[in-house]
C-alpha cells in the first residue's frame, strides 16, 4: 500500500469542503492536506466534485512546478508507522424506522411528480419496491433507502425535488442529507440503492447508473435490467461491486461521462461481465453533456 505524503482530506462533514477556486459553487472542494503536518498545502489545491461541469484539479505535482519548489527541499518529518485500527462494524438501521418513512403520510414532491407520469397505484407499488420514504427535513422531501442484498439498512438519502418538473432543489443551497447523521458514531458503509432487488432474478441483467432517480423511472421504461444507483460519479466502487459476482451488468453514465465508468471497468470485480451503453455517448448534444443529461432524460421526453 502506497503512504504519499498529500493526500486528499477526509470527509469530515461540509466544514471540511469549500468553494472551488475555478467555479466558486460552496461545499464542492476537496483540499490536499500534507500527512506529516495534518495541514492544507494551498488553498487552491485540491479538486472540484463537480467533474464534468468544473473538472478542476489542481495536483501537489503541479503547485509544486508552478513555484519552482523542489520536493527534495521540503522538510520531511521521520514518519513511524502506526499499526491500522481495526476496521469498525457497520452500523445498520432498524427497519421499523425504514418502513415508517415509507409509509408516511406527510407531502413527498418527488412521488408527486411520478403521479404526473403514472397512475397512483403504479407510484404506490414503486415506492414499496424501491424503499421510497418521506422526510420532515424539508417540507415535501424523500428518502432513498439503501437496503443491501441482506435485507440490511444501510442509511437514507434526503433529498428534495420540484413536485412539477421532478428536478432537484438547488437554490438558495444544494437540498441533500443522509439521515445516518442523526446519530451518534454511526459507522457507514454504502451499498447501492436498490441492491435489496438482486435477490429477486438472479439471472436477469443489471443496470447501474448515477441517481436514484434514474433508477426508479428507468425500472419502469426499461423493466428487462434490475435497476442499481450507485448515487454519484465517484461511487462506482470495487467494495460495492462484490454483490454483483458472475452477473452481466451494463453500466449507464451520464452524458459526457462514458470515459469515467468505462475505464473503470477494469478496476471493479473481475468475476461481473460488464459494458458500457454507448446510448448518451453518440446520443448527446454538446449542451445535453455539459447540462449533465441521463437516461432518464430521454425516456421521459421520448416514452412519456
């Protein structure tokens, strides 16, 4: 195992992440910290979550070319290695609590804007199906519970979205919680959202893509795959990946990500028969790629 000496920090809430020199959105930028002092190296060096649209990435390498510092001259600190701590135990919810959200009463904008596409009923059952629950956090807001391929609950996703176009709530901030914060020395570990479904056909083909969103409407477009949310760009992950031995999985990035998951390929599971969908690849315009499109996108515009 490598130990650079700069390393990008730890998450450790958004205090821990700040603006972006180069697009300035708050809460997107993740600094380089040095291990031998447990300080920042610069401000600006680090990199922006928002890939596509920012992309930004300034390396230690680089700030170091840029002004004419040698490595070699950097002050070093003896470093003794400490032995790793064991790993903590996962901490699970109780599914009373799950259940409770999902069949809560309260105003979910997100399940308001499916019963524009679909009858009630139909919403109904997609939200017992995928564990889609409701928050007090905002008003109208949903949870996406990720339930592993255990039956275990993992933590919840809170999200907001406009009831009428079914896009999230940016302005004035960016509209998103995980519900595990609401308790103490929770210790996390992600699965995909709608892993709980593998158990269902263990022969038919999965489909993975960023949003959970995507996931739920393309489930109903497109009910050949088992519809997986990884939740992010960054979280297409080998840890995750294990649930997925000796199954055939096509892999959907956003527009103008094919490159990102596709080369990842090789860094998953080796026993998952993967492929890419070249759909949005070939399929996107220029401002679709920059506007970050989906499949789901499409499917609406196109099937709806």
């Amino acid at each position: 195992m490598n130990n650079f000496r700069y390393i990008l920090e730890k998450y450790n809430g958004q205090k821990s992440r700040y603006n972006c020199p180069n697009c300035n959105k708050p809460n997107q930028f993740t600094r380089y910290i040095d291990t031998q002092t447990n300080e920042h190296l610069n401000d600006a060096v680090g990199v922006c979550s928002r890939l596509v649209k920012c992309g930004y990435h300034y390396k230690p390498k680089q700030y170091f070319q840029d002004n004419n510092i040698s490595f070699d001259k950097i002050p070093s600190i003896p470093f003794i290695r400490k032995p790793s701590p064991p790993k903590p135990a996962t901490t699970y919810f109780n599914a009373e609590v799950m259940n409770k959200s999902v069949n809560s009463k309260a105003p979910n904008f997100f399940l308001d804007f499916l019963n524009i596409l679909w009858f009630e009923e139909d919403v109904i059952k997609l939200a017992k199906k995928y564990n889609i629950g409701t928050s007090n956090k905002w008003n109208g807001a949903t949870v996406f519970w990720q339930q592993d391929i255990n039956g275990k609950i993992r933590s919840g996703k809170t999200m907001l979205y406009n009831p009428e176009t079914g896009k999230r709530v940016k302005e004035p901030y960016n509209h998103i919680g995980w519900e595990h914060t609401k308790i103490d020395n929770f210790n996390l570990e992600q699965c995909y959202f709608g892993e709980h479904l593998l158990n269902e056909d263990k022969n038919k083909p999965i489909a993975i893509c960023e949003s959970e969103k995507t996931a739920i409407i393309s489930s109903v477009y497109l009910p050949d795959f088992i519809w997986l949310a990884c939740g992010s760009l960054n979280n297409l992950s080998k840890a995750k990946t294990k649930v997925l031995k000796g199954r055939n999985v096509v892999l959907f990035p956003d527009a103008g990500c094919y490159d990102t998951w596709n080369d990842k390929i090789p860094k998953l599971a080796k026993d998952v028969y993967f492929t890419t969908s070249i759909l949005l690849r070939d399929k996107a315009t220029d401002y679709e790629k920059e506007q970050g499109f989906d499949v789901t996108d499409y499917l609406i515009q196109f099937l709806s």
